[in-house]
C-alpha cells in the first residue's frame, strides 16, 4: 500500500515520531472487530518468519540476519544508541503524560523493544549501527464498521552506511520479508477460534423479520435477521432471548438451531436459530437497530447491502427447514 495511506490516519506515532521517515507501510491480512487488535498483537509478537514453509530463501535470510545481529549485538536489549540526531535513546522518552511506556522489554520472538500500546496501536523500536527502526501496528477502521491491520515502518538512518544499506535491501524486504511475514498473519489469524453469535430466524405469514444493522455496530447499514454475540458462559437458547428482547423488545421461544456458518471474516461462528414470538411485537429498542422489516424470500433480494451467505440461507437452507416441520 501508499505509504500515505498509513500515514493518513490519527495514529500518536505520527507525533511521536514525527521526525522519522515512513519507509514501507502494508495492509495485512487481518480484519475484525476493535476488541480483535489484541488478538493481532499476540500473533504478530509471536511470528517466526525463519518458520516459513513455502520459502526456503525466506528462511535462509532470516536466520543469516538474526545471527548476524547476534554476532554484531543489534538485537541485544542493552544495545543503547541515541537516537539518529537526537539526545534520546528511545521513543519511550517522548511519550506525553497521557500515554504509557510499556513495561516489557521484549515483544516476544521479535528482535524489537515495546514502546507503546493502545486500543489501535502499537510501537515497537530496534536500534542498530545503520537505522533506528520503528514497526508501528495499526488497527485501521474500514467504512463497514470493522477494522483491518496495518503495518508501518518508520526510520531514522544512523551514519554512512544508514540509507544506502537500507536501499540495497529493499528488494529483499518488499519480495521475500513482508511477503513471508504476510504469509504467517494470514495463517496465524485464519487459525484463531472464532466467536459465537446468534441468528434469530423469525417467519410469520410466510414472511421473514429482518433488522437493517445500526450505526454505531460493525457492518453498519446491511440488512440480515436480527443476530447478537454469545456471551461467555451462555448457551445459545438463551443468547436467542436476551438479543431480541435488548434489540427489538419482544419475548422469543426459540425451537431448534437449524444452520451454522463462519461470518466472511472468519471471526464469528453463526448459529441460525428457528425462533417464534411468545409475546410482545418487534420494535426498534436500542440503536443496534436503525430499521426493521416484515419480508418475503422475494423482497429480502431486493433489500441491500447483504450479505451473500444470508441469501444462501434463505435460498438453500429454508426449504430444507420448512420441510421438516
């Protein structure tokens, strides 16, 4: 991706390193809600690029560089240089009162020390004889509500050699690094154990309630069967009933599960429910819901955005459920 595309949003590195240059900036194969940032810090700070399995240059080149860092001591954490131009050793010194240094000084299997983390960042800093490097991970806001990893790159050249030896390795970083380490998110993150949600099928007089997703929940805007997550400990039945009486305030009795899916970003298991109204008629109850419909198989063709895997339900797996009732 444009580096400026990184650069472009409100991040706090664009502050606190404001004097560094943007060198590389990736979009990483990563998508979820905003509480997911922590799962993508957790598996880029456990990333083993040398691991990769399609790439026996990869590894090679990885495993030359940490011993070459080994044996020069880039890696070492008592490696202290100043900053390039600068009287700090570290970014932690220009962090503002509002904004902690983190504790640790490892981040895992990476060659990096913590600088900083919040809800959607977090900055990691190395320091060597030819740059003062900065990996900066962003969890990026898309226009659907969900969230997408980003991957920054910023640096400072130190000495002669800084900015020639950064050019000569270009081509290896934008080829076989990145591409190694894109490799290994996308695995890593497909792997995670998606949560559980619930879809509640409710069909009347042979039409189907659908609720058109609300502004302030991710995938705002898109039309689908009111749904809502299964909090920890709760059994699906009784995650069917407290969604629909917090979203639309009706009371449900739900009958069987009758579909399972994985939502397109792999990060949630739905559990289509058959639910019936026991009492009470569907209303907008809270602002998860901007809109709510009576609708047949026709007109839910007609709704838009949708999701495709909706359709699939309604087209493929409802006669099926009619059928054995």
């Amino acid at each position: 991706m444009d580096p400026s595309e990184h650069s472009d949003f409100p991040w706090r590195i664009n502050t606190i390193a404001a004097d560094f240059e943007l060198v590389d900036a990736w979009a990483l194969p990563a998508q979820g809600r905003q509480e997911d940032f922590a799962d993508l810090c957790n598996i880029f700070s456990n990333l083993d690029p040398a691991a990769d399995e399609k790439s026996s240059l990869s590894r090679t080149l990885f495993a030359v560089r940490l011993k070459i860092g080994d044996v020069l001591g880039w890696d070492n954490e008592t490696n202290i240089l100043p900053i390039p131009g600068c009287d700090e050793t570290s970014l932690r010194d220009r962090l503002p009162p509002d904004l902690d240094a983190e504790t640790d000084t490892r981040a895992g299997r990476l060659p990096f020390r913590p600088v900083y983390r919040t809800d959607d960042e977090w900055a990691l800093e190395s320091s060597n004889s030819t740059v003062h490097a900065v990996l900066h991970l962003g969890w990026a806001p898309r226009p659907d509500g969900t969230y997408q990893g980003q991957l920054g790159v910023y640096v400072k050249h130190r000495g002669r050699l800084g900015r020639p030896y950064m050019a000569a390795i270009a081509p290896v970083r934008h080829h076989i690094v990145y591409p190694a380490l894109l490799r290994r998110i996308e695995w890593a993150w497909a792997a995670r154990t998606p949560r559980r949600a619930v879809v509640a099928v409710i069909h009347e007089d042979g039409k189907f309630l659908w609720i058109k997703r609300g502004p302030d929940v991710p995938k705002s805007g898109y039309w689908m069967p009111p749904s809502g997550s299964i909090e920890p400990g709760e059994a699906a039945p009784e995650a069917v009933v407290r969604e629909m009486a917090e979203e639309l305030d009706i009371e449900v009795r739900p009958i069987r599960e009758v579909w399972k899916c994985l939502t397109e970003d792999g990060g949630y298991i739905l559990e289509w429910w058959l639910t019936e109204i026991a009492s009470g008629e569907a209303r907008i109850a809270n602002t998860e819901v901007a809109d709510l419909r009576w609708v047949t198989r026709d007109e839910i063709g007609q709704l838009s955005p949708i999701f495709t895997d909706h359709l699939h339900f309604i087209d493929d797996i409802w006669p099926g459920v009619t059928t054995h009732d």
